[in-house]
C-alpha cells in the first residue's frame, strides 16, 4: 500500500470514527421537559443505549422516576432512594434527561469556603452569558454536599411535590467528586430548571444526587457553552394531552430547590 493510499484509508476511518460526536459538539439534547415531569410523566421514552449517542456528560431520572441519573465520561450512574449508586445498563429508560458531549470551553478556580449561591452570583457577574445553555462541571472536593434522591413510583403516577415532599436527602463531608449539571436561561421555563440544575458524583460512588447545597473544599468549575438544542419530545397520548401552558416555577421551585427528609446514605 503506498503513502496515498494509506492516507486515503486513514481519513476514511477517521469519518467512520468522529461523526456524530463532531457535529453535536454544541449542542445539548433534552428528553421530555421538566413540566411534563411536574405533571407525573415517569414512563421511560428513550433507552439509555439510545441517550449515550447524544452524550456523554448528563443529568436526569430513571423509569418510574427511581432515582437521579448522573452521566460522567459516558458512564451512566443512578442514585437510588437509598443513597447508593448503582450501574445503568442500556435497555434502562429515561423520561426525563440532559446531555451533551461536555468540551471545557472555560476553566474557572472556586476559593475554598464559595458556597453554591455565591458561586451562582460570581457566575452571573463575571460570565455574561446569559442566554445560552451551558454545560456546567465542578471537579474537585467539598466541604460539604446536600443531594437529595426519589424514590420509583407505582401508578397512577403523583405529581413530583408530592413525591419531594417526602425525599430522602444526604449531606456529605469532606468529600471528593463531580457536579455535573446544567444552566437554562430564563426564558426557557418548562423545559428544564431555569438557572442551575446540578447532580453529584462522589468519585468513591459512595453517593450523589440531586443538589440541593454544596461548599466548595478546593475545586474547579469547567464551563461548555451550548448554544445548540435538540428537544426529543414523548409522542404518545400521555404527553400529548397534557396541560402546559401553565406557569409551574412556584411547584418547580418547590419540588427542585428545597429540602426534605434527612436520610443517611446507605452504604451497605
Ligand atoms: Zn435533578
């Protein structure tokens, strides 16, 4: 085989190998909206076998709403109620999801003690970006950690405030791990949490979960700007029936931002 030839062969696998991941680079891919979610839409719509081809840093559930997915360097982990971290195998679905294919685009030092308010704050004042998604990663360790987790649900299917109501929650110390998560401008409510909506990958998989809190030990924040959306909307009469024009922020807010019952990780 000559010098050309092998060149030849060597771009035609390389098309074979990078198409997809190159063309989504930008772009985040959601499942469903957190509205219908509100609304109880916990059946499974796409399998995670089929979700890992739009990314492979992610957020979002489970099935039944059993538990908050964490996807991180294309492994998918699910949080149970009981504060484990189990394995997710690809014919496992999801009702609800976000995903990209994460590139640091910004690389930004947390000081010791920054807690997630303020970290929010210095976002907003220092990165004018505000009207794009953003993929959202903080590598490092923490001080302290609050994540909450769900438990599956049995139909007929209550709305998610209910189900928080009573929410297994986790606090951590000292622990080393990954947020992984999301910001959604404003003007998107429905689809996603508006601002930040982040989960928790401790790096022993000694748990994780929803955030609700977090102090930051010595960390650093990576930014991956997202300016591309893709929607992949459940088209079944669940869905499509279903009242959306409503402003849910207040259940939203209820159901994603506050507390609930201090449970201790099970770590059987
Ligand atoms: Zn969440």
């Amino acid at each position: 085989m000559n010098t050309r030839s092998i060149l030849c062969l060597l771009l035609a696998l390389t098309c074979l190998i990078l198409p997809a991941s190159a063309q989504r680079d930008n772009a985040l891919t959601q499942i469903s909206t957190i509205d219908a979610i509100l609304n109880g839409l916990y059946d499974g719509v796409l399998s995670f076998g089929e979700l890992r081809e739009y990314g492979n840093f992610g957020i979002g559930t489970f099935h039944s709403l059993d538990g908050e997915m964490v996807a991180l360097d294309g492994a998918f982990y699910q949080v149970k109620a009981d504060g484990r971290v189990y394995d997710v195998t690809d014919t496992a679905t999801t009702p609800f999801s976000s995903i990209a294919f994460f590139q640091a685009e910004k690389e930004i030092p947390i000081a010791s003690g920054t807690n997630y308010q303020e970290i929010q704050a210095h976002l907003k004042e220092t990165i004018p970006v505000e009207n794009i998604f953003q993929g959202i990663k903080i590598l490092g360790t923490f001080q302290y950690m609050k994540t909450r987790s769900v438990p599956g649900q049995t139909k007929p299917y209550p709305p998610l405030v209910k189900v928080t109501a009573n929410q297994p929650t986790f606090e951590f110390h000292d622990i080393a791990g990954t947020v992984v998560g999301f910001y959604t401008p404003d003007y998107v409510g429905g689809l996603n949490v508006p601002g930040y909506h982040l989960h928790f990958l401790a790096d022993d998989k000694s748990g994780g979960g929803h955030i609700l809190d977090f102090i930051v030990r010595d960390a650093t924040l990576f930014l991956d700007y997202l300016p591309e959306i893709r929607i992949i909307l459940p088209n079944n009469p669940d869905f499509n029936s279903l009242e959306l024009s409503k402003d849910r922020s207040n259940e939203l807010n209820q159901a994603e931002r506050e507390g609930g019952k201090k449970a201790e990780p099970d770590n059987r």
